[in-house]
C-alpha cells in the first residue's frame, strides 16, 4: 500500500450521494478530513463572494450565518486555512482529505460565460499563495511544469497537487433530489442558484483540468497517464463497499481499514442547509441499503412523476435541465470505476 501522503479532493456534483461516500472515505484510519463543501462558505456568503447578491440573504438565513460574521470570511482565508489543513495533516502523516462542489471553485463570471447566464458577475476575488500547506515537508509538485488550464480559483500549484476524485450521479436522480433540498431554502427552480447547480458542466471542466495536466506531467517523466477516478453515486448506492474497494485501489489504500458504521456526523446542525441537504447523512449511523436505482431510467415516466410531485411547468424545468445535462455526464460516466 502507499505511505506518500496523498491530497485528495473530492468534487462532486450536488445530490450524487457524495456525502455518503465522504463519509466512507473519511472514515479510513489514514486520512485527515475537513468539513464536507470546504469553500461553500467563501462562495455564498464570504466578502468577495460569487454568488448572486439576489441570494445573500437567502444564503445567511440558510446557513445560520449574521453578517458580520459573513463579513469575515473571505477566499484569502478561506485559502490559507485549507492550506494550513494540509500542511498539519502531512506532519502527521496523514492523506489530507476535503471536499467541494466544483461550481463554488469557479469564479462567477466564468460560469456565468460558460452557461450564458445573465446574472450578476461579481469581481474575481484577489488570493495569493502563501504556500502554507508545504510547511518543510514536500516541495511543490507542479514547479517544474508548464502553466495549465486550470477553471478554479485555487492557485495552479496547490490545486494540481491534489489527487481529485469525482462524484456524479444520473442528472435524472440528482436534479430532482437538488430541487427538492434546495426548495427548502428558496422556493424558486428557475433561480440561477438552481441553475447553475444542476449543470454537469463543472464537474467536467475540473476533471478534463487534471486529466490534462496528469498527461503532461505522466509524458514528462515518461510514464502511462492515470485518468482522474470518477465514481457514480447510483454505483455507491448500490454496492458501498465494492465501489470503496476499487478507489482505495486505485489510493493505494487498504480497503479493510475503512468502518462501514459511524456515530451520527451531525453536520451543521440546527441550520436550514442541515435541514435540506445533510439530513439523510445525518440521521444514519451506516451504509444505506441498496437503491432501485440501477434499474433503467425511462423519461417520459420520471417527467410524470416529477408532475405529480410539483407540476407540469416544474416538472418541464426539470427534464430540459436534465437532457441539457445529459452530454457532460455521459462523458464523465464513462470514466467511472
């Protein structure tokens, strides 16, 4: 098995059970974990935030947040303390791990370029790189290589030290579930919030950023390219611990040491967002039984469903967001484990 501390970082889609396998992966004995969604504050609610202003009050009622407590978070900090999160989970020997969905990385005139939104462009936060996660101990793994495409905001350096790892799930699963969290918080599908969440776009951006920059770095020193590990959440719904075995594999990690049972995470609790989008994590105490989600997906019925649920104007929404979603999904689905 490998000794070499690795960076993981989970980017996943919303709603592809991608706190399930937080957890699992967080519960290996080896591995250092930070909150799940790191950079989600920055992103909602910090100084230079990327979200729409629209949805600042929405966001600090959703997170329990009072301003001036908003007004104290920044990407600088928020930066320099993933950086600092590094640096003492590799003195201690340990695979620092944590976890962000992609959108809350991208700046938000890139998006907003991207998936011609109008909506409000806000002004690209200005971060330095204190390089507080090398801290003696390695040197940077990207020094010697050219500049790379790279759609986030995190420094080049820091972020192409990580090892990604990519949770999506079936857009036909995960809109609806989004929709139905997200509702909780803010009554409207058509917002850009939603929007913009629902996309696949982003998971696709940050994966082909490090398939690149992996084949340069493999061609460099004359080795086969690794492709970035993608796992689709229906797959880790369906057999937990098959899908935790190939990606410790592919980590070089023991699967046997990983605990399928935990107490309770209680992840921001007594907040809205705890409410719509940690409550079935937070309620279990282990792997959750197997889903009929493998069975195959038939539109037009998923469409009638989505009707009875909400209505027909909600229910189109959802299917135009789907099959626009459909191309960046299949693409990273057929990289999955």
């Amino acid at each position: 098995m490998d000794t070499q501390p690795h960076r993981i970082y989970v980017l996943a889609h919303t709603r592809s059970a991608s706190h399930l396998f937080y957890q699992l992966l967080s519960q290996h004995p080896s591995t250092q974990a930070t909150q799940p969604r790191f950079c989600g504050y920055a992103y909602c609610l910090g100084s230079d935030n990327q979200a729409p202003s629209a949805s600042a009050e929405k966001w600090l009622d959703a997170f329990g947040v009072t301003e001036e407590e908003a007004s104290e978070i920044s990407w600088q900090k928020t930066l320099d303390e993933l950086q600092q999160k590094v640096a003492d989970a590799e003195s201690e020997g340990k695979h620092f791990l944590t976890m962000d969905h992609p959108y809350h990385l991208i700046t938000s005139s890139s998006i907003n370029s991207l998936m011609n939104l109008r909506r409000e462009t806000k002004p690209a936060p200005t971060i330095t790189d204190r390089k507080l996660d090398l801290g003696g101990i390695r040197e940077s793994a990207t020094a010697d290589l050219a500049p790379h495409s790279n759609p986030t905001l995190l420094p080049d350096r820091f972020l192409f030290s990580f090892t990604p790892i990519i949770v999506i799930r079936h857009p036909a699963r995960a809109i609806p579930s989004y929709l139905r969290a997200y509702r909780r918080i803010a009554p409207e599908s058509s917002h850009p919030d939603f929007t913009v969440a629902a996309a696949f776009l982003p998971e696709r951006l940050v994966f082909d950023a490090f398939k690149s920059f992996e084949e340069s770095k493999a061609l460099a020193e004359g080795r086969a390219a690794r492709v970035p590990i993608v796992v689709d959440g229906d797959k880790l719904l369906q057999d937990s611990q098959g899908q935790m075995k190939k990606v410790c594999e592919a980590l070089g990690l023991d699967e046997g040491q990983i605990s399928y049972t935990w107490d309770r995470p209680g992840l921001e609790e007594n907040t809205k967002v705890a409410e719509a989008f940690f409550g079935t994590i937070n309620s279990s105490t282990g792997i959750f039984p197997a889903e009929k989600s493998a069975a195959p997906l038939d539109m037009q019925e998923e469409v009638k469903t989505w009707a009875k649920e909400w209505d027909i104007s909600t229910a189109q929404t959802l299917e135009e967001k789907v099959r626009a979603a459909m191309e960046d999904y299949e693409y990273l689905s057929q990289y999955s484990l």
